[in-house]
C-alpha cells in the first residue's frame, strides 16, 4: 500500500550500483518509472492507488519527496479488474514538453505539459480516450516522433496515432489476438527498432508470445509479420538492443531471459540460444558501458 522509489549511483566501468536514498511514492504497487534528460525530476506511476507522482531530484542523484501528486478518479466497465483507476505508465514525449500516462482503469491517456522549473511542473493538456474495457498500458514513439502507439492490455490490441505537440489522430487499431487460439490473453510491452522499420509487442497469460509489425514510413500504420513464443511464460517485458539487430525477452513467469536476433530485411525473429536464468525478471533495460 506503501510504495517506494529508490536513487542508485551507477559505476560504468563495471556496473554496480550504490544505494543513495529511499522516498515515499505516494501511492499503491509502483510499476513504471521514468526521468527527464536534464535529470530534474522523477515520475512514477502508481497503480493500484491510480496516481501520477513527480519526484525531484537532488544534485547528487537522490530523490526528493514528492512535489505533486496527481490522483486519478473513475473506473471502467469491467468491476473484476477496473475497479477504479489504474495508472500504468508516465511516459516522457521526444521534445520533454509533454509527460504521457495511461490508466488502464479509466481507458484513458492523459497528456499532461511538462514544465521541468515549476514547483508543480505538470498540468493536464488533453485526455484521449479509448474503447472501454480495452485498458491502455504502455506506449512508444516513432523515431521521427509523428507517430505514437498505445499498447491496450486487456483488450490485446494496438493504437495507431499520428502526433503533434500533445495533440492525437488515431490512424489505426490493430488486434493482437490469434482468431485460431484459445485461452486467455494480456499484452504487456511494446517498443520499435532504432530505424523504426518494425515495432514489436508481447502478449501475456496463455499467449505468452511476441508479435511482430513491419511499419509504413509514409503513414505509421502497421502490418503484421509474425507471432512468436518467448520461450517462457508471460512475457511482461522486453527491450531492443542500441544496434538494433537483438531483442531480449523479460518471462516474469518462466523465470528467464531470452536473446532473439533480428532479420534486417523483414523484422522477424530467431532465438540465438542465448539466454539467463533468473527470478521473475519483469523489466529490461540497457545502459551505457565505459
């Protein structure tokens, strides 16, 4: 009910990490975070208190107590899970002047102005809403920055939008869910290649698989290539190496973690073989090496 936010330093020459400080973050089972480049503040999602929290930063890295707190309201139509609001993720725009965060109770993305030297830096711009029951999740940009796509967890499907500085035009949905399968279904991550030639997206429960979409570069729109299993159980995250040509699976479930690499040519998957053993891993994410 007491959920935490914690500051590291992080040694590059080779990779451990020193405990700083502890902070409150204001709400309920943290599960998404997120910094700005010029390192100012910190954003968390809550989401079982469905809240948005900012958190600034020292100079030295630790983290300050809470400057704002934003508390969602509302609840969606399906009262075994959205029940009320449900935030899941305080996503960054390209340009930093925008903050994006979805809760998955109220089926909604909220576009929040961004203004890094307030003492109350976020204030709600426009609000998206998307099929109800369908609960929006995470997001990622097009590497051109015109194109957004929201990823709807309980719904298993894909937004398509083109974007402009805080403002949306939804352009496509697509359905994650294979008509010839039965069983129970939950998408969890999504993220694009460097070139942003494909985007990918896993899907959790008994799908536990990865999608793969090729993208048109005149309009964003989607194709789909192929599904693939991850080699575990529900695969709750993944992330795509800075050369693009690997992608590695997080299975929170199966315990594992799984390296795939990328044809070039048309986006699709083959497992390398290579892989770790590990205890419900359920977030990846690459950091510079000196």
């Amino acid at each position: 009910k007491n959920g935490g936010v914690s500051a590291f330093t992080f040694d590059p020459h080779i990779g451990t990490m020193k405990f700083l400080n502890r902070q409150s973050s204001a709400g309920a089972d943290p599960c998404y975070i997120s910094v700005d480049e010029d390192r100012k503040n910190v954003f968390v999602a809550n989401y079982s208190s469905g809240s948005l929290v900012v958190l600034p930063i020292s100079n030295d890295g630790s983290l300050q107590a809470p400057s704002q707190v934003i508390q969602d309201q509302g609840k969606g139509p399906d009262a075994s899970r959205p029940e009320g609001p449900h935030v899941h993720t305080a996503y960054l725009s390209p340009d930093e002047k925008h903050l994006l965060y979805t809760d998955l109770g109220t089926d909604k993305l909220n576009i929040m102005r961004y203004h890094s030297s307030k003492p109350k830096p976020l204030t709600l711009e426009n609000t998206v809403s998307v099929k109800p029951g369908n609960g929006p999740r995470h997001i990622t940009f097009s590497p051109d920055h015109k194109y957004l796509y929201l990823l709807q967890e309980m719904g298993s499907a894909i937004n398509v939008y083109a974007y402009s500085g805080g403002k949306v035009k939804e352009l496509q949905t697509v359905s994650m869910k294979d008509p010839k399968a039965k069983g129970t279904n939950g998408a969890a991550a999504i993220h694009m290649t460097p070139d942003g030639h494909f985007l990918y997206a896993t899907d959790r429960l008994d799908a536990s698989s990865i999608l793969v979409y090729s993208v048109n570069p005149e309009n964003g729109q989607l194709t789909f290539m192929e599904r693939h299993t991850t080699y575990g159980q529900n695969p709750r995250d993944f992330t795509i190496d800075p050369t693009g040509k690997f992608l590695i699976v997080a299975n929170q479930d199966g315990n594992n973690v799984v390296v795939f690499r990328i044809n070039p040519g048309t986006g699709t998957l083959t497992t390398t073989g290579s892989g770790i053993q590990l205890g419900n891993p359920v977030c990846l994410k690459f950091t510079p090496a000196e």
